[in-house]
C-alpha cells in the first residue's frame, strides 16, 4: 500500500507493509525500494502518516544520499531508473515497432520497445527522457528563480556532462546538465539558485556565497551532497 505526505514543497511517498508479527514500527530508506514503513495490523494510516512526517527530514537526506546517477548496465524489467531523488521500476513492452517510447506512469519507468531490444538506443531513449524533462522542469524552474532573485541568463542550454551539473558563461548564458534530472528537487533547485547567482558574481567569492544564501540557507549541506554525487557522472 502507498501512501504519502507532504514536507514543506516536497511530496513523501511511502510503501506500508503491515505483519501481525511486527510489534513497533519501523521506518528504512532503501536503494530500489524508497521509503519502507513496517509496521502491525492495528495501527490507523493517520497514525503512520504523522510518524513519517516527523522523521521527513532524515527520510529526505537518506533519498538525497541515494539519488545519485548510476551506470545502468543492461536495461530489462525489473531494472530501477532514478528520477527526482529516487529510483523506479523499468517495465520493458516489446512490440512490433522500431522506435523506443519511454514514458513515467504511476511511479514506474514504461518503455515500448521493438520486440529485439538494441541497449545502445535503448539507453539512448532513456537518455533522451532525461534531457525532455530537463528542459521542461528547468527552464520553468529557472524562470521561477529568476523573478525571485532578479537575475536572469541571456540563454538555456542542456548538455551532459561527466565533470559538471551546471556552468554560467562570462554572457551569462547558463548551461545544465540533463542528469540532474536522476537528483532530488531540493538539490536540483540548489543548482538553478547557485547558477543564476554565476550572473551577478563570476567566481566563488565571499559574496557569491552570501547571495546564495539569502535563497537557500542551506546551501553548504546541499554542497557536500553534491560532491559525493559528482564521482558518480
């Protein structure tokens, strides 16, 4: 059973796995899995819904720890694909076709296939997911940032990139990576925030710092999860 609650801007989902034989109640954060809760047949989903939003913000490191690109190896069904922090089931639909279809339904990876599967355009269709939906969640994410903090780029750009998640150019021209798409919401908005302040100040001075902070006061947490990700392009 899947339930959720909301935490701030962001949206927890998490699997329920009731057992007689299960006396407390306890709460894990798994690679494949997401958020697990174990619990007993008696407790209420209230109950369980008000014990997950008082452990949200360790559940959300734990998914932020996770959400970190991986290689994908050979794609089948029963793979996991991640997406916005955490990863999802891949179910492969072979069909008389040519082309790769790869869509996010109900919290699953489905992607239509021809009935032989060729990886190489396989993952070439799901790097192509990535890159769409960069472009779509970024740039309105970035037109959102940039009413807020007054700074705006001349132009978007999205490119992969195995040293970079984003980079501003002396014209102010901001170029993404699409595999942010594979972290969580919060670490993605930490990179539009640390871009967009690129246009006002080009190094990493004192006051470049200070301007992110002002917008995420968090900002030196979401640093040091990056830089754990970033071994992982």
């Amino acid at each position: 059973m899947i339930n959720s609650v909301n935490y701030g801007t962001q949206t927890i989902e998490f699997e329920v796995q009731k057992s007689k034989s299960c006396k407390n109640t306890y709460i894990t954060v798994e690679r494949d899995l997401g958020v697990i809760v174990k619990t007993n047949e008696n407790i209420s989903n209230e109950e369980l819904k008000s014990l997950v939003k008082g452990k949200a913000s360790w559940i959300i490191k734990k998914l932020e720890e996770l959400g970190e690109s991986i290689d994908y190896g050979s794609v089948i069904t029963g793979s996991r694909l991640f997406y916005l922090g955490k990863s999802y089931y891949v179910e492969l639909i072979k069909e008389d076709r040519d082309t790769y279809e790869v869509s996010f339904i109900h919290s699953k990876f489905k992607i239509h296939t021809p009935k032989e599967i060729d990886q190489d355009l396989l993952l070439e269709s799901i790097e192509s997911f990535y890159l769409n939906k960069a472009k779509e969640k970024l740039t309105k994410l970035t037109e959102k940032y940039s009413d807020i903090m007054k700074l705006f780029p001349e132009k978007l750009y999205f490119k992969k990139s195995k040293t970079k998640w984003g980079s501003c150019s002396a014209s102010n021209k901001i170029t993404f990576n699409p595999e942010l798409m594979k972290l969580s919401s919060s670490l993605i908005e930490y990179i539009v925030i640390h871009e967009l302040s690129h246009i006002q100040h080009k190094n990493h001075s004192k006051d470049f710092w200070a301007l992110i902070k002002k917008f995420m006061s968090d900002y030196q947490k979401k640093e040091g999860t990056l830089r754990g990700f970033e071994k992982k392009l």
